[in-house]
C-alpha cells in the first residue's frame, strides 16, 4: 500500500501555528496518525515557495498525496495539483494572487515569525507564472468558501474551480468559521 501524505499548506502572513492548521493537527493525531501529516512554515517570496513546494513533491514522489490550502496555501495546492495525481480541499483559496497581494506591495513583519520581508512587483510577476487559469482536473478538488469573505471575492474561486465540488456557506470570514466541522469529511476526500 502506498504512503498518504497530507500536506496542508498555509495562507499569506500565516503559519502552521494558524487556528486551522493546528485543528487539522489536532484531528490528524487523534484520528489518523497513519497518514504522514506535513505542515511547513512557506517561504515568503514566491520563487522560493515554488522551489521548495517542487522539492516536497520530489520527497513524496512515491506516496499518495493530499493537499488542504488555505487563501495563498490553496493557490499553492493548486500549483501542485498540476503536476502530480492528488486530491486537494481548498479554503477560501486565492485564485488570483498576483492581484490580490499588487495591494500588499511594500515591507511587512510576519506575525508568527517577526521576521521582515518586503514584496515587490516582481513578486506579482513570479506568482502569475505560477497561475493556471483552470484546474486540469477539477473534480480532485474540494473548495470551501464563505460568502462574507473579507479579503477574497468567493465568486472569484467559484467560476476558477468550476466543476469541482463546493461548500458555500453564507456569512462567515476569510478565517473560514467552523472549519474543524468538515474534518472527517475532509479526510475521506483525501483518503478514501
């Protein structure tokens, strides 16, 4: 039997410490510690998040891999559902990044890190070559929006993901209210 792997991926200014990361975490332990769970703090800049989201494929080549993105992490998932066989649940994914984030131009201090970082232009530019306008195989993916989304339009995730399946809850954040509801349904998407 192959290797499973989860790698759930976090958002932009998150971490593996977030609120949803460590609920899947928490459920992960207590309910499937048989499955390798991979939750890593991502670089900053894009083309050093590409370069090491490729070297993490290569280290699981030979598994069974499932992906959960948050925001920035479900672009990410996405980028990596494009090169391998997986199944992925995206939370309130940024389908366009390098739109979004053109308005978070300039210095930043994470907050689970305290680390400075500047993102630029060229940033942008490195996430839009990441860009796939349509997943190839949308029926891999799980999305998981909320319609009172701060920080993301949830329409724009809609039309991006069309023919996957969907949850969409009025209300809500951008946090996504209630994620640890869908965690056992999360798995068997992944798993079963």
């Amino acid at each position: 039997m192959l290797k499973q792997v989860l790698i759930y991926l976090h958002g932009f200014l998150s971490s593996p410490a977030s609120v949803k990361a460590q609920a899947t975490q928490a459920y992960w332990q207590a309910h499937h510690p048989d499955i390798t769970f991979v939750c890593p703090q991502l670089p900053y800049y894009p083309e050093e998040a590409k370069r090491f989201l490729d070297e993490l494929l290569q280290t699981y080549a030979d598994a069974r891999l499932g992906f959960v993105g948050s925001s920035l992490g479900g672009f990410l998932s996405t980028y990596l559902m494009e090169q391998c066989q997986a199944k992925a649940v995206l939370i309130n994914p940024a389908a366009k990044p390098h739109e979004v984030l053109s308005d978070y131009l300039g210095e930043h201090q994470h907050p689970y890190t305290n680390e400075k970082f500047t993102l630029t232009a060229e940033h942008m530019q490195q996430l839009l070559s990441m860009y796939s306008k349509v997943p190839t195989t949308p029926e891999n993916y799980w999305v998981l929006l909320q319609t009172d989304d701060e920080t993301l339009d949830y329409r724009e995730a809609e039309t991006k993901y069309r023919g996957a399946k969907f949850t969409i809850e009025q209300g809500g954040d951008h946090a996504f209210q209630g994620y640890e509801r869908f965690l056992p349904d999360i798995f068997r998407f992944l798993f079963d």
